[in-house]
C-alpha cells in the first residue's frame, strides 16, 4: 500500500504514533484493508487517535 492511498487524517495520525506506522506497514495487505475500513467509521481527530492508539495494543 503506497502512503498516498491512506485517507489524510488516518495518515496524519500514524506520523504521530511512528509504533503504529511500523505495526500497520508490517501488516498482511488484507488486515490493512481491514483497518481502512474501520477509518471510514472514525468521524472526529479523537475518534481517529484512539483508533490509532488501538494498533499498538
């Protein structure tokens, strides 16, 4: 998945958590595709750093 597919705050969110980034690059491409569809469900800058904070666990 190239940087520029990832919607902007989702991208946004990950430059700020680098540990997120390096789990969801690590990722299978359908897990990946899997977690860009929960971004649609994310409707807030808080809703989107919660759900970042939530890869790492």
């Amino acid at each position: 998945m190239e940087a520029n597919e990832l919607p902007l705050g989702f991208g946004m969110a990950l430059a700020q958590h680098p540990e997120a980034m390096e789990r969801f690059a690590g990722l299978p491409e359908a897990e990946q595709q899997a977690i860009l569809e929960g971004v649609r469900a994310v409707h807030s800058k808080q809703e989107m750093r919660a759900y970042v904070e939530q890869l790492m666990k």
